[in-house]
C-alpha cells in the first residue's frame, strides 16, 4: 500500500521511511494456553521457545510470515480489555482457507468466535472477508481470507 504522495501534512517528507512491520508484543497470563491458540490452532511456527525454557530469554515469538508475534507470560496479566478503552483493538492475520471451513475446527478447539458468518472488511491487501475470534487471554484476533 504506497501513499499517493508521501509526504507529510507542511509537504515535507517523513523523517523516516518505514519499510514494514516487524513485530508486534503482547502480554499472556500462561504460555501454554497462548501456544496452544497460536501454534495448535492458528498453526504458526514457534521460535526461541528451547530459549525461554532454559531461562535465557523472557518471551516466546510465533512467526507470522516475516514478522513476529512475541508472547510474553506475566502472571499479573489479567486478561486484555474486551472494551475499546485499552487503545488496542485488534490484529488481523490473512489464511489460506475459507472461513467456511474453518469455523467448525474453531468451535472443535473451543476457540471463541465473536461472530458466526464471514464480514466484508478492508485490510491493507483490499476487501475480503474476515471474522473475529479471541484468543485466551482476550486479545482480538482477525481471520481474514487470503485473495491470493
């Protein structure tokens, strides 16, 4: 998704360029639960877990093609906000499959679903059809259909 012009409100150009998403962090109240939503469920491959079980790092990472999600267990954690005064409100990722399909392997999993039927949504690759789901802790995941 490129702007048309670039450039900042005075028309001058940004101070830097972003070129893409890197990761993004979110707190677990348990890693295991997490695990199992996002690598069992989601099937997102796990990184730096052999690390964080031999206490040489404090997070757990899932892939999400080149970015990374980072999974960080804090017992204090409560669970996300399940209003919108928390500032975050969700996060989509696209998937291979039709939501048709993927909805009873949810319901199997005991994943919540938010809705039942597919919505037309814009994302940064255009429309498509996408549902909410939530994770253990809360957070807001969208399952948005891949057009490719």
């Amino acid at each position: 998704m490129k702007d048309a012009q670039n450039q900042g409100r005075q028309g001058a150009p940004p101070v830097v360029r972003i070129t893409a998403l890197d990761h993004f962090v979110l707190r677990v109240r348990e890693l295991e639960p997490a695990l199992e939503f996002y690598r069992d469920t989601l099937g997102l491959p796990v990184r730096f877990l052999e690390e964080y079980e031999a206490g040489q790092r404090p997070f757990v990472s899932v892939c999400i093609g080149d970015q990374l999600l980072d999974l960080v267990p804090d017992s204090t954690f409560s669970s996300a906000q399940p209003d919108r005064s928390s500032g975050f409100l969700h996060f989509c990722v696209r998937i291979a499959e039709r939501l048709e399909d993927v909805v009873p392997r949810l319901k199997e999993r005991g994943v919540a679903l938010l809705e039942e039927t597919p919505v037309l949504r814009m994302g940064a690759a255009g429309m498509g059809r996408s549902l909410y789901v939530r994770d253990p802790d809360g957070y807001v995941v969208e399952l948005k259909e891949d057009r490719a």
